[in-house]
C-alpha cells in the first residue's frame, strides 16, 4: 500500500520538526515548546497509521485512517491554545475554544467511522463547531495573520475528508494521506515556525 | 426501535438549547457559554446513540447504550466546572471535582459493558465518587440551590441505571431512553437556563 | 489465572490508601487531595484488569493487560501535576510535562497491543518523551528528592514492561502483575505518603 511511504515520510518529516522546535526554544521558550508537543503528537499518529491498527476498510476497498481525528484532538487542542494566547484571549475562551476543537476531532473520527445518514450528520455537526471556532477567533482580541491562516488552511481539512475515502471516495488512501501530509506540514510546521519567530508572550 | 424516535428527539431539543444558550451570551457570557457547550456534546451523545454504534446487546435482546457515559465525562465535567466557579470553590478543590466526576462516568461506562460481579463492583465504585462529589459540594463555600439540585437530580441517573438494561433491566431500552432524555432536560436545560438568568460570575 | 489474586490485593491495598489519603487531608490538604484521586484511579485500573475485558493474548498464551496504561494516562499524570507543583514549575512548564505524560503513557498502551516493528517503535518513541520529562524535571526549580525518586522507580516501569508479555515474554502474567504492583505502591503509596507529610502548598 503506497501510503505507508507516505506515512514514513510523515514520521521523518515530524520527528525532524520536533528536534527543530526543540532548538528553537532559545528563541522562544512558550511557542516552541507547544510546537515541540505538536510534532511530537503528530509522529504518534503517523506511527500508528503505519502499524495500519486503527484502521477502517470502506466497500470501494481503500482503508479509512480515522485515527488521524483522534490525534488532532489532542495536538490541534494544542495549537488552538497557542493561537487563543498570541490573540490574548482570555481564559474562559480559551477554554471554550478548546472544548470546541475536540468536539470538531471526535466527531470528525465519528464521521469516518459511521455510514450514510448517520456520516453526514456527524460531518455537518463537527463543521458546524469549526465555524464557530472560527467565529470566536475573529471576536474581540484577534490577530490578523492567525485569524486568516486558521480560515484558509484548516478549512482544507474537511475538504480533504469530503474527497477521501472516508467521504465520497474521490481521492484513494493514498492521495488522501498525501494531501493530509501537506497539510500537516503547513499547519503545524510552517506555522510553528512563524510564530515561534514572529510572536512572543510573556 | 422504538428509542430511536427518542434520541432524534434528543437531537432536536438540545440543538434548540445550544442556539437558546448561545442566544443567551448577551445576558451572562461565561454560564451561556458553558452550557451551550454542555448542549452541543448533548446533541454529539444522541447522534452516536441513534446511530446505534457504541452498544451491547444483553441476554434479555435490549441494546445498552453505554457510549452516553463517555459523553457525560465531558458534559457533566462542564457542569462540575459551572457548579464549581458559582459557587466559588479554589482551583484546588475544582480540579478535584472534575477528575472525580470524570472517574464516576468512566467506571459508569464500565459497569454498562461488564458483566455479574464486576458490573456492581464498578457501580458501587462509581457510586461511591458520586457521593464524594456531592459531599465535596456541600464544604466550604457552596449553594444551597445547586447542591440540593445536584444531589436530587444527579443522583437519579444511578436509579435509572439501575432499572436499565445495563442494571437490573427492569425498564426496556425505549423507556431508559426517555428517562434519560427527561433527566438530560432538568439537569443540562433546565438548569443551564437557570444558572444562566440567575447567577453572575466575574 | 494467578494474576487474579494480584488484582484483588491491588484493590484492596489502593482501596486502603484511598481512605488514608483522605484522612491525611486534615494534615496536607492539596498533596493529600491529589494522592487520594491517584489512587482512587488505580483502584478502579484493578478492577478492570480483574475483570479481564481489556486484554489481549499474545502467541506465548499470556495475557496483555494492556488499558493499565490508559489509567496511567490519568493517574500519572496528576503525580507530575504534584511533582509539577511541588517544584514550583511554571504553569507552561506543567501542561509541556503532563502533555508528555499522556504522550508516554498511550504510545506505551499502542506498543502494549501492536507487534513487532511497531511495538519497538512506539516503545522507543514512549521512552524519549518520559526521557524528556526527566530532563525537564531536573531543569530551574527542581527538587533532589523528587528528582532521584522519579527517576528510579519510574524508569522502572519500561524495564518492567520489557521483560513483560508485553515485550519479550521473560516473565509471565502473574510476575509481572506483581511487579507493576510493587511499583504501583512505591510510586503512588509511598511517593504520596512522603510528600503529604514532608512537603507543604500554599
């Protein structure tokens, strides 16, 4: 199966990333070290979709990765930690924001996992609480760069599952793995650098 | 099955209330947002439960839904934080209210899908942290409406348990279900509203 | 199943501790708090490995008990919120190590239940985040007693596992269930023992 090099490819991109943001902990102990654990998470999750353990086979024969969503639960709660404190979000927020990012995962993996009627359903809940986090970024204290990068490349996510396997089946288990690893790399790892970089808190 | 007209019903009225909560920020921003959260992982546990994927089926042929006590892990966890915060208790004494009730639903979910001896060993487990948060509740500063609300309604979900195809199946499916919809209704509506229009936290 | 009887005495020793931690409140009220919750976790951990329903059997006929590591994911994780604290950490530096924590904890349950490259690929993976927190440990505030113990006893726990069902199958079930429990109580009982009485919190 052509997606276990991808997935290969994944854990030597991310464990690379991990030891960067590692590095850059000189520069910037807050950011670098959520970046750290971001990576970090993401090399789990590549590992287990290597082991090819949590694992799902649609009727067109091509295998649903559904654990992905469980993994973003806990590393895109992370990295929605990181974009409430660059914004100053207060705590209560952040919280809220948080709490709506899991709900976004869980149900994003309950929709891998169900069929039909009940697929759709889960699909349109979850988008339903990523629009409101989205919703919330822009209220009050916000940041230009975070609020459009968060709407444009973490919106490509549902649009990746919609063409996956776990959705219409457009894309095979391979071109999906490979879209989810350019995305990957642009939201955890582009991003980490920039604000790693470019914000800092105290 | 007769419980699935039950749980699209469950769908129907905790969509109306996480729009209603959600309405409601105007009035009291953070209790507003607590409970449209608590409603929105509401609607989630009734869509996996109408799906009808996370169940077992005991001897007597009905189906026991044990995934609404993972869901409970994170609604309920929301509430003890909402109790918590109104009635002031330290951060300390927060945290442990929520890890207990995070073990109470847990090993909730765990005495639904165990069998003989180790089904009441875990009911009599969970039981015993319930009792601990309610005791919890009543130190130190408190409310005497949210405690005698919490002891009256929240300790109705163990009876229901108990008369439950998890328990002792004395009610079927379809009558759990609408118990259970009738106690969600009291103690995540009907109280977010009234915690929502009547208390004030800064 | 010899292990059984293991079980039970770690139900009924975790059970005790439970009840004496809770008593110590009166002396130490946040150590005290935390070490009651811990192992009050590890109580209901027992009951389920004595229940049998998470396991899994490996070529050799042994059992893998291997959710133990999902309950360490709590368990643990409120020790580094204790050690965290009593150290004085930072509040990033006590989400980076409890992050770790569960990091450790859930790739040592995939390493418990995948095979072969995997297995040794999560072990590896599992053994650098908990090196990782050793390292951060020791790092600014840090604290010699808590430092040496941590890194002692707790690093027992992957030699155990090596040597367990899990990973090569030198000891049996029952060998290994009884050297998780000795380690269980020096690192929960014992540990939570010395800090309620030695250390203070305000």
């Amino acid at each position: 199966m052509l997606e276990m090099i991808i997935f290969i490819v994944g854990i030597a991109i991310f464990s690379g990333s991990s030891f960067m943001f590692l590095i850059l902990k000189n520069r910037n102990q807050r950011m670098a070290t959520i970046n750290t654990i971001v990576s970090f998470v993401t090399v789990a999750s590549y590992m287990l979709m290597f082991d090819g353990s949590g694992t799902l086979m649609v009727p067109s024969g091509e295998l649903v990765y559904w654990t992905r969503w469980i993994f973003y639960a806990g590393s895109c709660s992370l990295l929605m930690l990181e974009i409430s404190t660059l914004m100053g979000k207060d705590k209560w927020m952040t919280v809220e924001i948080i709490a709506s990012n899991i709900i976004v995962m869980l149900t994003g993996a309950l929709a891998s996992i169900t069929e039909a009627a009940s697929k759709w359903m889960f699909f349109v809940f979850s988008s339903i609480a990523f629009g409101y986090i989205l919703y919330r970024l822009r209220e009050g204290k916000t940041d230009k760069f975070l609020v459009t990068f968060t709407t444009i490349f973490w919106s490509m996510f549902p649009v990746a599952w919609i063409l996956s396997p776990a959705g219409f089946g457009i894309l095979n288990a391979a071109w999906t793995a490979l879209g989810y690893l350019v995305l990957d790399v642009i939201t955890k790892i582009y991003f980490g650098y920039h604000t790693t970089m470019h914000y800092q808190v105290e």
